[in-house]
C-alpha cells in the first residue's frame, strides 16, 4: 500500500494546553508548538482517516538525515506510536527537555 500524503495546514485549539494554534504557513500543521501534543486524526499524513481521535503525547526525540528532528507521540487512548518532524515555531525549551526523555 502507498502512502500518501494530504497537504492540510489548519488553525486548531489544542486539546491538551488550550491555546490557539496558527496555521504552520509552509508545511501542514501537525502539532501544538507550545506543548508539543497532536492528536490522533490520521491514518496517512493528513487523510483525517483514524477513527481513534486520542491525544498524541510526545514521548521522545530522534534525529533523522533528511527531516531533522522527529517527535515521537505514543496514543493515550490506543498506544500508537506515530512520529512528526519538528516545527520551526516549536518551543525549543520543550524540544531539549523531549531530547533527554526515556520512555
């Protein structure tokens, strides 16, 4: 099956801190920049497929070659893993802190 991917770079309010999310402007908005939380919405970048709706915790952080830094988000309600490259408005301070998690 091939993945595909849905360009969607949207306004939110973040489920987990409460605060207005601008649109990314570049790229597709993923997640909060200031807590770093998603949520659980697709099955394929931006399908808004999954049906699972959770709360997307960030869990820890690796470096890819290409994407840079990655976020890796555990599901709190169905324990998916899923990853999402870093934003360039992303708290840094959160960003360290994520760098250093053992989860």
């Amino acid at each position: 099956m091939q993945r595909r991917f849905t360009e969607i770079d949207e306004a939110f309010i973040c489920e987990n801190c409460g605060k207005k999310v601008e649109k990314l402007g570049y790229s597709c908005r993923n997640h909060c920049p200031h807590c770093l939380h998603s949520k659980h919405v697709d099955i394929n970048p931006g399908d808004r497929s999954e049906t699972c709706h959770g709360l997307l915790k960030p869990i820890g952080l690796e470096i890819d070659s290409k994407k840079g830094y990655v976020i890796l988000f555990r599901c709190e309600k169905c324990g998916a893993i899923r990853k999402n490259k870093t934003a360039k408005d992303d708290d840094m301070d959160k960003i360290i802190k994520l760098s250093a998690k053992h989860e």
